[in-house]
C-alpha cells in the first residue's frame, strides 16, 4: 500500500513541477523546504556514479544558477549536526567561501530562535603569529566579524559563548609554544572533534628535485603540501606562495592605515609563520564537510580525487576519511564530469535546467537525431521526469525530442544579433579584459556604428614587473618625493598605454576610454572595509549618467583577485541608486567571460553568441599582445599558457562545442516548421560554422542589480 501512494506522488508531483515551469526555461530553484519535490529512483547509472567516491562521502554539487543553495544546504548540515548534539566539538575555517556559509547559519539562526550554541565549542583551523586578536586580518578578527559578534547581536544567550570559543592567538607575553599547548590542552579536554568544516587552497606550480615543474597545493588550515597525516597542532613556517597569496591585503591595510581610516596596528607585513590544527586532529573528526568554489580551484580537486593520501594534496587525505560532505560549483567540479541530479544528496527535484544539461551532454556524444529516452536514463535521469516534460514550442514530438529541440532552438536564436548605432559601454575590470574577453565583438561594435566607451575599474598597476622597460622608462619620469607613489604611478601609466594601443587596433577611439582608477587595491581583503569607497560610488554614477549607454558589457565572472566580481557589483550598486530617480532603468547588460570561465551552453535561452573568422582572431590577438607587460604575466594562476593563447584554445573550443551541439547540417524537425520563428531556427542550422565563438548572457536592469548587486 505504501509503494502505491509513493508512486501516484511521484507521478503526480513531476506532472505538477513541469506544468509550473513549462513557459519558464528559467525556472527558479526551490528552497530546501519546498513542497515540491520529485522522488529520485536508483538506476544503474546513479549507482555506478556513487562508486566513485569513497563510501560515507557525500558530493554536493551545485550549477551556477544553483549557490545560494550551496550555501544555504552546507549551513544547514552544519546546524543540523548542532541540533543533534548540542556540545557538539566544531572546527571553523576563514576565507571567502564559508564567509558566505557563515551569512546563512546567522540568517537562520535569526528567523529560528530554537536554533541554540551556546552549549556547543568552536575550535578554529589557525592563526597567524604576531597577530593580536584586534588586528583586522588576524583570524580571531574575522571570526568575531563575521560569525560570533553577529550571533551575538541577535542573541548572546544563545549565541556561542566567548568561554566556548577557541582561537589560536597568543595571550600577551606569550610565545607561540605556550600558545600551542594552551589551545592543544583546551581541544583534549573538549573531546573529541565532532565536526570539521574546511576550505582548501589552490594548486600551484613548483620544481621537484629534479628540476621538473610538478603540481602542488590543495592545503587544509595552514597543512601545506608535504605535511604528514599524523602532524598534529603545531607551528608552521609559511611558504613564499602562501604568503605571496595574502600580501595584497597587508598592503591594503598599511594604505588605509596611512590614509587614517584605520587605526596603526604594530604589524603590517605578512607573518612568517602561523599556528595550525594538524591533520591528525582534522582527521579524527567524526564528520568533515569542504567547501570548495570557482574555477580556480578546479586543478586542485581534480589532484585531490586522482589519488587518496597523496602528500602533494594534503586535502586528498579526506578520501580515506570514512564521513565527508563535499559542497562544490560546477566549475569547481568540472574535473569531476559530475551530474548534479546524480550528486545532488540534499535535492530530491529535477529542474527543467538538469534536463537541458543533461541534453547537451548527450550532444557531445552523439548526433541528437539519434539521442532517444534509454539514452536520458543511461545518464540517470528517470524516465519518468523526462515523459513530464513539457515543450511550449514542440508540442507533437515526444518529451525527449522536445528538450533536444529546446535547448537547439535557444541555441541558435541570437546568433551574431548585435546592437547597430547605439551607446556602448564595457566594463572591464582590468585594462585587458576587455580584448581577451570581447576583443573580436568589441571591432564588431564598432565597425556597426555604435558608439563604444571602455571603463578601466583598477589600474592593474600591481601586474607590471620592476624590469619591464617600459616601466623603467615611466619610473625615471616621476617624481621621486614618494618612492612607493612614483612606481604606482609608472606602473599605472604602463597599463593605460597598453590599453590605448590595443583598443586602437580595434577601432575604439582613445577620448572614450576612461581609466576610473577605483580604490580597491587600497581596500580590498579587510575585513569590514568596503572594496570600494563612498567617493567611487559616487564617481560612477556621475560616469554612467553621462554616459547614458544603451548597453553594459560587464565581466560576469570571478577571477582569483576578485576585481571582476566587485567591479559588477559597482555598476550593479550604482544602477540601482541611479534607479531610484528614474535613470538608466531601461538599460541592457551583456555578461562576458572568457579570461576564466565560459558561460555554459546547457542553458541557452538568454545567450547571445558572436562568430567570427581567422582574421578577426588575428586581430584580437594583436591587441591582447599590445598589452606588453602581460605576456608572461606576474599573476597566471595555475593555467602557464599566455593570456592570448588561452583566448584562443576558450574561442575555438566553444564554437566547436556550439556547432556540435546543434548539428549544423542536420534539419529540426517537422514540428519546428509550422511558425515562422521556427522556419528561421531551421535555417540557421544551413550557415557556415565560424571557427570562433564570443558568448554573452543578457539582463535585464531589475534582473543584472538582483544577481550581482
């Protein structure tokens, strides 16, 4: 009787999800307490994906469209196990990802006031040395920033309690030994680590003893790569990659320290060394969970999954841990060749997107003529989430027909539909993400008679080598009063140049470029500072009034220093100030990628693609080489390949993956024909493939200011 009842929701419920979701290809992913819900059967394929992950892991993978559920699912597992055990023993990281983990245990803890730690420890992961707990970029600075001091706020009875809260900082007059014994002394005593939640680092390059390039990285806490399994709480010497890695934020501090806006702290160069929980103790833990994000850390889960206990990846370890929740992105991820609808452990839904996703792997395999309902539930879609699809624009094919042509239609919609005789504006975080991202569409811009501004957001000065000439030309130039202001200075004037000449080769006149020179290497990686101030708030809004353009490009992706990111959200900010008095409300966004990620062609419908031939890509080669002092760049995160080299290879690769996927001299079928719209769709799968391919994502004011405000 049950069995029955469990198979009328079943189907009922899938008829129900697709029927709301059908004239919406972008249909919004449901909470975690949602009523709607599809109840996923096991097939072959989802038990042969679960073999590749040690038993009791658990890998929770989210798309793009898909983070706030990343987070707020990993708060919950953290909460949940708080819950159960309310003494529960709980080690906390730092950093940028479960900052964001951090927001969502405090929004709930806010909304539930049966939420209570005040009876659980918290143990941090590390500390640095020679750091006072009041100083902005000790670890006990950034816990009370963003964990304990809003709890607290909220409410300190149930709030984690300051006796309860460990961090390895020193006490005054004590040294580091002392340290280390004190807070070894505190965890014995609380027992046994009943939870541990972690981020990992990157990867990098280093020489073995050979000579060899060989890659490393992937450290937990501060346990770099080399540590043993059985090291426990203990004092490390910091490598010159992780201090490399950190030291912009000590120089953001001693600008803003010089400029008065904090207070003077006695250190302001990177520590040397630091305190750290050892693996032993990580992984004595009774339940691990790992956060990772974004595509810079692809490498090092690809390193991390290849081989458990490797001493190279001291996050491989996890892999013989017996309880482990790994929470990726897809890009993060990609190494993994994951399904999100066969990993996803805390979703029980199929959202129209995951049978788009999973159409456009079938694709790459096969012609999609051939592409039939076993080839959906080979992949481990069942087959009764498929049947439920419903198609507003194939109605007569059967479901599985109806998501190929679907996502084959969005495909081939806006096709090189750009803009003619109107204000352009880009946004380009640094002065060559305009050309290594858009350089071929940019001259297409221009050649339509468009008007086309470029906004520079920060000078890129800290990319320019000492030894570069032309800096050393600049430097020679500038008055030397203020030594550190006169390298700036030069350094400064070597990016713009660049940025002059390349456009130039573009079309894009030298009076509609403007450098807007942001505070952000003055700000950024502090703690309670904004990356930009009031007065590049202000500045930009005067920019894009005059401006008044018709069309924002804008990076819409992260880059490991985070300036793509921050400067959307300036505009984004901006926008929606400007909003308020009627201004720019009509404006279109453009999203580029291309230095770092690509735009997934799984989901097609607000994708505009730009094609363009081997004399364009010589053309936009030309213009990313004027940038000089970025051919072998100071800053190449784990990719050795030159920037113009990487546009290329990300350029080529989408239009061979496009033209794949819509198989260009295939015919729709004869469903598509019946409306003029679709007479069209068909006829451009007759075109001639372009060997090169610019992808864009459109907003919508009110859409662009929600996702990256």
């Amino acid at each position: 009787m049950y069995k029955y009842k469990k198979t009328q929701i079943l189907t009922s419920t899938l008829f129900l999800l697709f029927l709301g979701t059908a004239n919406d290809a972008t249909a919004k992913t449901p909470s975690p307490t949602s009523k709607t819900k599809v109840l996923k059967e096991k097939t072959p394929e989802t038990q042969t994906a679960q073999k590749q992950v040690p038993k009791g892991h658990r890998l929770n993978i989210y798309q793009e469209k898909e983070m706030s559920l990343l987070y707020k699912t990993a708060a919950n597992e953290v909460i949940k196990a708080l819950r159960e055990k309310p003494t529960c023993v709980v080690l906390l990281p730092t950093g940028s990802t479960p900052e964001k983990m951090y927001g969502e245990i405090i929004a709930r803890f806010k909304a539930d006031p049966s939420i209570d730690f005040s009876k659980a420890k918290f143990f941090n992961l590390d500390e640095y040395v020679g750091l006072p707990p009041t100083h902005p970029l000790s670890y006990s600075y950034y816990m009370e920033h963003y964990f304990y001091g809003p709890l607290r706020a909220i409410d300190a009875a149930r709030a984690p309690q300051r006796k309860n809260a460990f961090i390895l900082s020193a006490k005054v007059g004590e040294s580091p030994q002392k340290t280390l014994n004190r807070f070894k002394a505190d965890l014995e005593t609380a027992g046994p680590i009943d939870l541990a939640i972690l981020g990992v680092g990157g990867a990098f390059l280093s020489k073995n003893l050979q000579g060899e390039q060989v890659i490393k990285g992937g450290h937990i806490g501060f346990n770099e790569p080399g540590t043993s399994p059985s090291q426990e709480t203990h004092l490390v010497t910091l490598t010159s990659k992780t201090r490399k890695d950190t030291l912009h934020r000590f120089r953001s501090l001693q600008a803003l320290m010089d400029q008065g806006e904090i207070a003077k702290q006695d250190a302001a160069d990177v520590p040397a060394k630091a305190l750290t929980v050892g693996l032993k103790e990580i992984l004595s833990a009774g339940k691990v969970i790992l956060l990772a994000t974004g595509e810079s850390k692809e490498s090092v889960i690809r390193e991390v999954f290849k081989k458990a206990g490797n001493p190279d990846f001291p996050a491989s370890y996890l892999l013989q841990h017996p309880n482990v929740s790994w929470y990726f992105d897809e890009f993060a991820a990609k190494s993994l060749e994951a399904k999100p609808w066969v990993y996803a452990q805390s979703s029980t839904y199929f959202p129209r997107h995951w049978l788009k996703k999973c159409a456009h792997l079938l694709a790459l395999k096969k012609n999609t003529e051939a592409i039939s309902l076993v080839d959906f539930t080979a992949e481990g879609i069942p087959a009764e989430v498929v049947k439920a699809y419903q198609s507003h624009r194939f109605r007569t094919i059967s479901a599985e027909k109806a998501i190929i042509q679907d996502l084959k239609s969005g495909l081939m919609s806006n096709r090189d539909d750009l803009p003619q005789g109107q204000t352009i504006l880009i946004m380009s975080p640094h002065p060559d993400d305009d050309v290594i991202s858009m350089g071929a569409t940019l001259k297409k811009l221009a050649e339509r008679g468009n008007t086309v501004h470029v906004v520079y957001a920060v000078t890129g000065s800290n990319a320019v080598r000492d030894t570069l000439p032309e800096y050393q030309k600049e430097y020679a130039m500038q008055d030397k009063k203020d030594l550190l202001q006169a390298a700036y200075e030069a350094k400064t004037m070597v990016r713009e140049k660049e940025a002059r000449a390349a456009t130039a080769t573009l079309g894009v006149h030298s009076k509609n470029l403007h450098y807007f020179r942001a505070d952000y290497y003055t700000r950024r990686g502090i703690p309670g500072v904004k990356p930009f101030s009031a007065d590049d708030h202000k500045r930009m809004q005067v920019l894009l009034v005059k401006i008044n353009p018709d069309i924002i490009f804008f990076a819409a992706e992260d880059d490991p220093h985070g300036a793509h990111g921050l400067a959307s959200k300036l505009i984004a900010r901006s926008l929606e100030h400007l909003g308020q008095y009627g201004k720019l409300t009509g404006v279109t966004l453009w999203g580029y990628r291309g230095a770092w990620n690509e735009w997934s062609l799984d989901d097609p419908d607000n994708l505009t693609f730009i094609s363009f031939d081997e004399a364009n890509m010589k053309q936009k080669i030309a213009a990313i080489k004027e940038h000089k002092s970025q051919l072998n760049p100071l800053f190449p995160g784990d990719d050795q390949r030159e920037f113009y080299e990487r546009a290329h290879a990300r350029n080529k690769a989408m239009a061979s993956e496009y033209y794949t996927l819509i198989d260009v001299n295939s015919e729709l079928t004869n469903e598509s024909k019946k409306s003029s719209k679709e007479e069209t769709l068909t006829s451009l799968t007759k075109i001639e493939a372009m060997p090169y391919l610019e992808v864009f994502k459109r907003f919508s004011a009110k859409d662009f200011i929600h996702n990256y405000k």
